[in-house]
C-alpha cells in the first residue's frame, strides 16, 4: 500500500467511526466540524503539509539593484530542482 493509499484508509476509518457511532446509538456524537477536526489531525500525523507560494526565506533572499530579478530566478531553480515552500496543516500554538 503506497503512501496516499494509507492515508486515504486512515481519512475513511475516522468518517466510518462517526457514522457508525451515529447509525448505532442514534445520537450524533461528533459534529461535522469534530470530524474534520480529526482528519486535519490525523493528516498532520502523516506529515501531509499544504503547499504555498511565497516569500524565500531571509537567509536565501537577494540583495542589490536586481533582487527581483535574482529572486524570480532563484525560485525558478529551486522549483525546477523539487524543493517547495510548505507550511504545517495545523498551526503550533504557544500555549
């Protein structure tokens, strides 16, 4: 079972889970939002991350009359060479 096989398993186990406690005791355990909840954390557990479009990092970024340029290029090649800018599905929080 390749990667989105297991993880397509996992997302249908937590759906299945609420509808079976639902179909069984008739009462709506776990709103549509708890579910989701679930999901987004069990992704999070897999090391599922979104993808984003944005600023290079300060280390990475260009200095000088043509830092546009320079930036435009640079992320060129480090999108053609695979790399990508992601961010966490879930945020950390400081508490």
């Amino acid at each position: 079972m390749d990667k989105q096989e297991e993880i397509r398993e996992g997302v249908l186990m937590r759906i299945a889970s609420a509808s079976d406690a639902w179909a069984f005791t008739g009462i709506r355990l776990l709103t549509p939002d708890d579910v989701a909840d679930e999901i987004l954390a069990y992704l999070h557990s897999q090391g599922a991350v979104l993808k984003v479009e944005g600023k290079l990092p300060a280390l990475l970024q260009k200095q000088g009359p043509h830092r546009e340029f320079a930036e435009k290029d640079l992320k060129r090649r480090l999108a053609q060479s695979g790399y990508a800018a992601v961010e966490p599905l879930i945020k950390e929080t400081n508490d």
